[in-house]
C-alpha cells in the first residue's frame, strides 16, 4: 500500500502527506468490513449500493447493519 502511496503521489505532486495519511486511513477502515460484506464483494461480486468513501463510514456500522447500508438490502 505504500508504494501505491508513494507512486500517487509522484503522479500528482499536489498531493500533500496528509491527504496521504487520509487515504492510509481509509484503506485501513476497510478492513474492519463485515465479514458478510467481504463475501459479497468479493465473491459474490454484488455490485455495491453506496460509493467506496460511503463504504468506509459503514464500516463503523455494527456488522449486523453493514450489509443492508451497503447494498440496500437485509439478506446476508
């Protein structure tokens, strides 16, 4: 993920170390996903009802309510 980091920023020299930091830290909210969200993205390949920033508020969403924020619907 570093690296990525680093050749973003080579290829926008605007980009400053926090807005760096921010995106680390987005990336890193990921992780915390439900692991029934993983599954759906991931190997159900379901297309997502929220755009990828919106994903990482969700993920602060108790796992029980992350699915129906992120796709819309309650099924698992």
């Amino acid at each position: 993920m570093l690296m990525t980091v680093r050749a973003r920023r080579r290829s926008c020299p605007h980009t400053s170390a926090l807005d760096a930091h921010r995106y680390i830290g987005r990336m890193i909210k990921l992780a915390y996903l439900a692991p029934a969200v993983l599954e759906k993205l991931l190997l159900q390949r379901c297309p997502l009802a929220v755009s990828l920033k919106d994903l990482t508020a969700i993920a602060d969403l108790p796992w029980a309510e992350q699915v129906a924020a992120a796709f819309g619907s309650s099924e698992a």
